[in-house]
C-alpha cells in the first residue's frame, strides 16, 4: 500500500502523542509497532538493532551479534539462534546489506531462518543511521504472499521513525552518563583537593607558599606539607604520568606511601628508595611519579633535597644568583634497583627556593615557545622583595600573559620558599 502525505502526518502525529513523554526505548518501540498494525498486518513483528548500537542500559550477552530491541508475536521468544548470536537469516542479511527484502514464501528463501513456527512470509527493511544501517524492522505473516513490493515505503517510514527514536534515546543515555561521570569527578576532584594542604606553614624566619592549578578536573599534580621532628619540615613536589581519574589514584597512593615513611624520620633519599620499591604495587607499573622532597632544618638554616624525575629546585641567591641540584635519578616506576642521593643547600637571609612541576615552564605562546626556566628565575630576581604568595601570584599572570591567557597545557604547581630573617 501507499501513504499519502497527509496520512504519513497523522500517523506521526498520532505516534508522537503518544511517545512524546517517554524516553523508554522499550515503550517507544512499543507504540511504534501498535502503530504499524493499523496499517499492515503481522502476526509477529520485531525490531532488532546490532548489538554494539544497544542502548537503555541493559545487559547484552556478548555472544549475540544482533538484540531484540521490541518483540511481537513470537512465542516463545527464540533466545539462541544464528540470527541472534551470527547475523544471519533475512533480519541480518538486511542489516548488513542496508536493503530491504521482501519473501512471499519464506521456505523458498536461502536467507530464511526459522524464528516461529508458523511464518510463511516476511518482509524487512533497515534502520538508518547516517549511511549505515544499525538495526532492522520486520513483519511476519502466517499466510503466503501477505506483502508487496508497496509495503515497503510504508515500512521504511516506520524504520525511520525508529532511528530517530534509537538516536533519542542513545542521546538521552549519553546525558545520563555524562551527568553521573561529571558528579563522579565532582566528588573525586573534592577529594583530590582535600589532599593538598589547607593553609601554608608558619616557621619562623621563612615565608612559604604553594599552589596547584590543575588542567582538568583532575589533575596529576601534588605538594604538600610534612611537619617533622624538631621543628624540621618536608615539602614534597610530585607529578604522576597521564591525567584523570587514574592519575589520581596513583597520587593518592604515593601521597599514602610519602607520608607513611616519613614517620621513621629519615633522609629524603631513604625515603624515596623506599617509595620507589613500594610504589608498583600501588599502581601496577602503569604510572611513573617524577617528585622532588626537601627537608627544611630551621634551626640549621638549609634544606636537603632528594631529586627523583622532576625539574629541579633552584636556590636564587639574594645576589639574584640561581643554584640548581647536581644530583637527579629516575622517576618513580621506571626501574626497581635506583639509588637515590641527598643534596643540602644552606640558606641566608633573602635566599628564595622555587619548587615547580613543568607545567609551570612548558605552557606555550602562540609562536610555540616555551616559558621556560630562565623567564621562571626572571621573574623571582625582579619580584624578590615580595612575600611568597605574592611571587605565587605574579608568576601566575606572567605565565597566563606569556600564553595570551591561554589554559594552561599541563598541571601546574608551584612551591616557594624565602629566608627572611632569623629564627
């Protein structure tokens, strides 16, 4: 049969009324194939969609290439046949060929696989998406010959109507599952930040500051503060490979392992060997952490560093003269055996210690140029009479004026430290 325009509008219409309020696919297919029994028989019908393009959440074996999205008139439903699990039969011929077909008698067809009993013929035509067909709608009769050639436009308008469904529908499951990841990373990235300290240390005769700005929601980034013995205190530096939720989990761990072994007291060295072999079983060798973690000793004005993958700190002398570490081994994670070494650095008044990760010298201008280490130390010799947030915040504006106010490409932290009287 043919629909002429006016009925193909009223058809929708009436589909629309009753599906507009709805996002179940099942209740939708529903309707759809009420609908399209006002207009062509059946005694069975179905629509089938490939497995891959599934939506509304439900649990598809994985052996079955194709799934019944919405049956009709099959009793009992055939759960494991080759059309399901191999993509054959009339249904799979027409998905994989993106034609329609009609049979007037089903047992004369190569392509037919018997799903009920009593079919003798069948018509089917696919469902669209883009240029390719994802899934197919078919009719069943119990009588020979039950549809022509001019059911197949009818048809096709139907499985049209079902794409657009399936694209609704895949469309609202996309929003559901980014609304949970966003509260997912909401929640993780409030954790991650509860990691980092709350509020800089107040040590008598130096004035410290940090920050972290991640690039998304969350970062691979992290510092911290450790109060030692004797008035001493840790800073830590750290940077863990890739980002996301991953990376922070690793960090997480790491955090777990730096200030679990700092208890004993020891050298930073001690403490990154020891890091360095605990380390994988944290994150299954699928991450490797670059840190740098000093010691501040007040009451002997210097700092012991140890260097493990990570840009070096840089002591700028109040001459505005910069002192690197001579000493670097591997990051975290690379190789089990590393024997990790301690540098110390005495401090005078007006001596400025910069801890960063390479987020801070590796953002870029429009011309591909990077930041870099000597802008970095620039930046600290002509702002020194300045308190540590206060360096803080101007490197900050250097580095996003630097970019064209560009964000920032990676995770970008930074620790600084000044000797500013005694004790």
């Amino acid at each position: 049969m043919n629909l002429t325009y006016e009925q193909k509008y009223q058809l929708l219409f009436e589909l629309f009324q009753k599906i507009r309020d709805t996002l179940d696919l099942d209740e939708i297919m529903g309707h759809l194939l009420d609908t399209i029994d006002t207009v062509i028989d059946y005694d069975a019908a179905g629509i089938f969609v490939l497995s891959r393009e599934i939506i509304n959440n439900r649990q598809v074996p994985s052996k079955n290439m194709i799934a019944g999205v919405c049956w009709r008139g099959y009793d009992p439903r055939p759960t494991d046949d080759a059309m399901l699990s191999q993509g054959k039969g009339i249904i799979g011929h027409v998905i994989f060929t993106s034609s329609s077909l009609v049979v007037p008698d089903v047992r004369r067809d190569n392509h037919y696989i018997e799903g009920r009993v009593d079919t003798l013929s069948e018509i089917a035509v696919p469902i669209l998406r883009g240029d390719r067909a994802i899934g197919a709608l078919n009719l069943e009769s119990d009588q020979l010959g039950a549809y022509q050639k001019s059911d197949l436009e009818v048809l096709q308008f139907f499985a049209d109507a079902a794409a657009i469904a399936i694209e609704k529908a895949m469309l609202h499951r996309q929003l559901l599952e980014k609304e949970l990841l966003d509260k997912q990373l909401e929640v993780a990235r409030d954790m991650q930040l509860h990691l980092l300290p709350l509020q800089d240390p107040q040590i008598p005769g130096y004035d410290i500051a940090g920050v972290c700005i991640p690039t998304e929601e969350i970062g691979g980034d992290y510092y911290d503060y450790l109060p030692l013995p004797r008035g001493s205190l840790g800073i830590a530096v750290a940077d863990v490979s890739g980002h996301g939720i991953a990376s922070a989990l690793a960090m997480t761990g790491f955090r777990g392992l730096l200030r679990t072994n700092i208890k004993g007291n020891h050298s930073p060295a001690s403490i990154a060997n020891a890091i360095n072999q605990l380390l994988p079983e944290f994150t299954a060798d699928n991450h490797f952490i670059s840190m740098v973690y000093g010691v501040l000793n007040p009451e002997r004005d210097e700092v012991t560093f140890v260097r493990c993958g990570h840009p070096s700190p840089c002591v700028i002398h109040r001459d505005g003269e910069p002192e690197f570490l001579a000493a670097n081994r591997p990051a975290f994670g690379i190789y089990r055996k590393v024997d990790y070494v301690d540098e110390t650095k005495p401090l005078i008044e007006g001596d400025i210690v910069i801890l960063y990760t390479d987020g801070v010298v590796e953002i870029e201008n429009t011309k591909g140029q990077q930041f870099g280490v000597n802008r970095l130390i620039n930046i600290i010799r002509q702002n020194q009479e300045l308190p540590a947030s206060g360096l803080i915040q101007q490197v900050i504006w250097e580095t996003q004026a630097f970019s064209d106010f560009q964000t920032y490409l990676d995770d970008f932290t930074l620790v600084i430290l000044k000797k500013v009287g005694g004790n």
